[in-house]
C-alpha cells in the first residue's frame, strides 16, 4: 500500500487524508492519532514528520497517474 495527499477533504497539506483514504479509515479517527501522537513526542517529531511528507508524498492524482504508467 503507498501513500499519497490528496486535495479532496484537505485541512492543511492533504497529509492525513491521504493516509485515510490509503487506509480506508475516517480522516477524523488518523487526525486525532496524529495529533496524539505529536503532543506526546514533544510536537517536533511531528512537525517534522507532517512538512516530509508534505514535500515527499505526491498528490493522490500524479499517484494514480504513475501507477498506471507502470502497470503498462
């Protein structure tokens, strides 16, 4: 399973619903474990991790667009 952003239900980058729809849970459900998360490892593991993904993850489209260049 990859990860991806989408624009489709953003708040900020697209990062957690994204990873929602890659795992077909709530966006609401992977945003509170996100912010869980961050708070109890000080907020800049989170941080960090939120901006590489925001640079690193591609929109959901170009993802689906690459996955059909090379099933081809």
């Amino acid at each position: 399973m990859k990860l991806y952003k989408m624009e489709k239900g953003k708040k900020i980058a697209g990062i957690c619903a994204g990873v929602a729809d890659s795992f077909k849970m709530d966006v609401t459900l992977i945003r509170l474990i996100f912010i869980f998360a961050t708070v109890l490892t000080g907020i800049w593991p989170g941080v960090v991790t939120y901006l590489a993904a925001w640079y690193l993850l591609p929109e959901k489209e170009k993802f689906e667009e690459t996955q059909k260049n090379t099933e081809e």
